[in-house]
C-alpha cells in the first residue's frame, strides 16, 4: 500500500515551499496529490436586485471574472509544484492535481479531501496573518491544523 501526501496549494510563496519541503523529505514513492479550493464567487455574480448600489453593479462582472483567473493562478502554481517534485525524482503518474470550487469553508473542504483520500500526511504553507487578523480571522491553515483530528499536519512557512 502506498503512501499518500496531500498538498494543499494555492499560489503563495509558502505553498511553493511546502512543495520545496515535500521534494526534500519525503521519498519519491509517496502518491502527492496538489489540492486546490478555489473561493466561489458564483453567487455574487448572479445577483441582480434594486438594493445593490450602481458601483456594484457597474463592477459585477470584473468581480465574476476574479474566480476564473484565481483558478488559473493556482492551476499554474500546481503545475509549477509538479515539476518541482518531478525534478526531485517523483514519478509523474504519482502526483494529482485537484482543483475544486469551493463547497464549505476552504479549511474544511481541505480536511474532507484528507479524509475522504485517506492521505497519511497533509503539507501546507502557512499563511502570514498579523497577531490580530489571526484572532479575528483565523487562517486556514490554524483552522485545519485544529480541526484535524487524527491526521498528521505539517506546517510550511
């Protein structure tokens, strides 16, 4: 049976130095799967009511287009994390690029991936919130590091 490492991707820094630590601690024979979310922005674009203000509505349809160049982003930066752990000597038929719009919240939509997949280890960059938006906020990765019972979690920064 092999082993199965999920990445959580998107296009930071730190997600390219989660693929950077996976090509250098983990053997090739691991199966990688790069797991995006993308933020759903469906919803706003279908919007259409009298109580919207003329500046939305005049910049509605820059917004919508916002998901599909999100999209493309992140598809780049999985490819890119592709190649990197292909130049390290994985095995191209063992890595996965998965994109997904998002369902839940990004966190969760990460953690049920990890659990539905049965992955041993999630990898993930940590993202750089001040002290306060992290109180206030959360960051994702905080959220499926606490939220992640069960599984091995590590965080790249």
């Amino acid at each position: 049976m092999s082993k199965k490492i999920l990445l959580a991707m998107d296009d930071s820094d730190n997600a390219m130095r989660a693929v950077e630590y996976i090509a250098a601690s983990f053997k090739p024979e691991y199966d990688v799967t790069i797991f995006g979310v993308i933020p759903d922005t469906a919803a706003v674009c279908d919007m259409n009511s009298p109580e919207l203000t003329p500046f939305f509505l005049s910049q509605q349809g820059i917004f919508c287009t916002m998901e599909d160049k999100k999209r493309e982003l992140v598809r780049d930066a999985a490819e890119k994390g592709k190649a990197v752990l292909m130049d390290s000597g994985f095995d191209e038929k063992r890595i996965t690029i998965k994109i997904e719009s998002r369902k839940k919240s990004i966190a969760r939509d990460i953690i049920e991936e990890a659990r539905s997949g049965s992955y041993d280890t999630v990898v993930m960059g940590r993202r750089g919130l001040s002290s306060l938006e992290e109180i206030f906020l959360g960051s994702v990765s905080q959220k499926v590091l606490h939220a992640s019972k069960g599984l091995t979690v590590i965080l790249v920064t």
